[in-house]
C-alpha cells in the first residue's frame, strides 16, 4: 500500500493560489478593493504585540534607595513629660541587607520590601516575628516596630543616617577604672519580686562599655553603650528585646539604677563588685515531682502527626527533652548548641526533641513560626507544640515537673529512660568563659549518656 506524502499547509501559498484565480474573473479595479479588505482583516486578526516582564517581583530594584553607611535608631518608650529612647546601631549594606549591632553581636537583616508607591518599606527580623514599618525620608526614617508575640504591640522608631553613637555623650572618664568586671547584682530589691543576677561588664578607657546579666534564667543579651561621667548606660535590640540599663556609678563604689524591658517594664537595679557570687546551680531548679518517675507526653509535630517518647525513634536512645519558644533569644542560642550536638551525635545514638510553647495555642501559628526556626537555623530533629507558653498553661502539660521555671529548660534522659540531668535557663556566648563551661560539661553528659 502506497502512503500518501502529508501535504504542509501554507497560509502563504494558499492566499496566493487564491489570488491567481481570482485576478481571472475579476476586474482589477475590484481586485484592489478587494485585496485592500482582505490585508485590512488579516491585519486586525493580528494579536498586538506586547512586552511582559518576566523578572520576579524579588529581582526588581526598588525605586526607594537606602543610604548605605551607619544609623543611629531609636525606640520611643517614654512621653512627652518623661522622654526615654532605647538606641541601637545599624548599617545599611544595599537596599537588601542590614546588619544590626548589638556589641560582639552582629544581626543580619534581608527581608526588606518596598512600597514605591507609598514611599515605605518594612523590615522583617530574622527568626523572630517582629517587623518595623517605616516611611523614607533619604536620611531619616520614620515608623513603628510591631512585636506580633505580643497583643497589639508597637513602639515609635525614628532612625538618622550618619550617626554611629549609640548613646550622646560618651566620652573618655576616669571613672572607668572603677568599673570592675565582675558584680553581684539585686533586681527589686527590697521587694518579694528581689531576683539575684551576675554582671558582667567591660569598660574601656574611651567610655564604650559592652557587658551582660546573667540570671537563673538566662543571660539578658549582648549590650553595648558607654559612661557619660558616672553613668552606665546599656542597651540591646535583637528583634526580640529592646532593652535599656541605666546607673550611676556611687561614692561607695556600687551601682544603683534601673532597667527597662520594652514600653512596659521597669524595675531598679543594684550591684556591687564581686568576684566570687554565683548562681544556684541550673541542674537543681527544676526536678520530677514525687509520684512520678519520667517524663512523658504526646504532642503534634509540625506536620500533625504526635510524637511520643514511647515512639521507636527514642527508644533505647540518649535523648535531649528541648523545652522552649520561637520568640525567646536565649531559646535560639541553646537551639544553636543543641543543633551542632545532633549534627555530631545523632549518628551515634543521640535523639533531641523540642517542645515549643507559643503566645497563643493557634497551631497555624506555631507552624509558621517553627517552619521559620528551622530555616533559619537549621534546625533537623523534630519540634512538637506544647500549647500556650504562660507557665501557669504550659506546666499543665508536663505535669510531672516541680515547674515550668524557664525558657529554655533542658531534660536530659539516658537509654533506660531515666532523667539524668534537668538544666534551667541558658546562658549564651555573650557569657563568655563561663558559656564554654557549660557546653564543656554538657558535651562530657553526652558522650557519658551515649556510651552506656
């Protein structure tokens, strides 16, 4: 059987075959009217040409443009009668990267969008669900910071371009060698609130000064700031905290002064040099209730399946109990240690879980917020939902626990299932010596859990 070869159509070729036939019966005054008619309607039958931006709305350069160099910011906390700033550092690198500057600590900022059209752009913080909202005014900014773990929210913020002072005044003081390394510290003294903290501070001869507190809790951030005469002035924003420590160096060589935490905390302080004051022990604070034996529980992991202890996964393993939140900083620096400990031991035996608690029990929420955790920190062993992280809530899900003292709280439980150790709070690098103590011990904890 024969094949018949396909025949291609051609537009071309028909509409002249078309008009060879046509010029043999048609006056050629007819066939210019015609022919006119014809290119007319195959001319609107023609789709306009276009052109379509294919470039993600992430590539487009924003018209706003961000001076590059060193800010000064500033959060409003005060009022008219009684004006009070907390103050940070910040450098603009390019229209898509800021670095915040917190004395050693350095916070790289990339999620920044823009508004053109309403001359706006907001920063969002990493790790934290915090953002600013501001209107730009080349050198000066303008706007608000939202903290979303907290209800409605919100402090005034102004930043000016070219000013790397953090507080005004700083300057060069011969009181700085009055200023001791290490103190004894009383918040609310004299009250039933009275809580013991350690300061560490370091004071230059130029007047900058960094330092931290540490409590039974944890460390209260990396600060930085300086002394105008005999006042100590420090602060710290990380996205999460603004803080600001004000005090006045005394003739008896104590400090005494106060602490704000945000638009709605204000406690005083004082401090004493001390070299040897030390905290309980956070092994000792937080212990099972008499009755029970080990810790249990079954909650939903970020992708709604439970998760349990009784689960094969830990059985017979060293496992790590994390219990923490996505809005806390010293959270975050624990996570970091815990997550190099699974990248090193999990191939070994070692299994961690963290249990995270939220301001609020939306479990769409905590799913955003983890999916952020774990992104940005690399986070690869699971996190479950606790619930509302209020302490009077989330003790009631680990009822087995004296109390829920601190986020973080670490449950350490060897292979028989037993609790081993139960650390309370976390101290961070800003600690310096006494953070790699602690790493020291905790590594020795589980080698010793992992090799039984």
């Amino acid at each position: 059987m024969t094949l018949l070869k396909p025949q291609r159509f051609s537009a071309t070729k028909s509409y002249e075959r078309f008009l060879f036939i046509f010029t043999k019966h048609t006056r050629m005054k007819h066939f210019f009217y015609f022919t006119t008619f014809l290119l007319l309607g195959l001319y609107a039958c023609t789709p306009p040409t276009t052109t379509v931006n294919l470039t993600p709305p992430s590539m487009i350069e924003p018209t706003i443009e961000l001076t590059k160099g060193l800010w000064r910011g500033v959060l409003n906390i005060g009022n008219d009668a009684n004006p009070l700033e907390i103050p940070f550092n910040f450098e603009v690198v390019n229209n898509q990267k800021i670095i915040i500057h917190n004395g050693e600590e350095q916070i790289e900022v990339t999620d920044i969008n823009y508004d053109e059209k309403n001359n706006s752009f907001s920063i969002k913080m990493p790790v934290f669900g915090s953002e600013f909202k501001l209107v730009h005014h080349q050198d000066k900014w303008e706007g608000e910071w939202h903290n979303y773990n907290k209800k409605d929210y919100k402090i005034p913020f102004k930043a000016v371009h070219n000013n790397p002072v953090r507080f005004e005044g700083i300057s060069p003081s011969k009181t700085a060698a009055q200023f001791k390394k290490r103190w004894k510290v009383t918040f609310s003294p004299d009250t039933e609130d009275s809580y013991p903290a350690i300061g560490l501070f370091k004071v230059l001869e130029d007047g900058t000064a960094t330092g931290t507190f540490l409590t039974q809790t944890g460390d209260y951030r990396y600060l930085e700031g300086g002394l105008k005469g005999k006042e100590l002035s420090l602060s710290c924003f990380d996205g999460a905290h603004a803080f600001l420590f004000k005090a006045t160096l005394e003739e008896d060589g104590s400090l005494k002064g106060d602490f704000w935490s945000g638009k709605h905390w204000q406690e005083p302080w004082v401090a004493t040099p001390n070299t040897s004051f030390e905290l309980l022990p956070m092994d000792k604070l937080t212990y099972l209730k008499k009755g029970y034996d080990k810790l249990a529980f079954r909650f939903p992991s970020i992708n709604g399946d439970t998760l349990s202890l009784e689960d094969n996964r830990f059985h017979g393993k060293a496992t790590i109990v994390q219990i923490t939140g996505s809005w806390c900083p010293n959270c975050m620096d624990e996570t970091r240690l815990l997550v190099d400990l699974y990248k090193k031991y999990n191939p070994k035996g070692l299994e961690i879980i963290a249990i995270d608690y939220e301001a609020t029990d939306d479990f769409e929420v905590f799913q955003k917020n983890v999916t952020r955790i774990k992104e940005h920190l690399g986070v690869d062993y699971p996190i479950v939902f606790g619930g509302p992280a209020k302490k009077s809530e989330a003790i009631k899900t680990l009822p087995m626990l004296n109390h829920i003292m601190s986020y973080p709280t670490a449950v350490f439980i060897d292979k028989n299932n037993k609790i081993r150790e139960i650390h309370t709070g976390f101290s961070g690098p800003v600690t310096g010596d006494l953070y790699q103590q602690y790493v020291d011990k905790t590594i020795l904890l589980v080698e010793e859990m992992i090799a039984e």
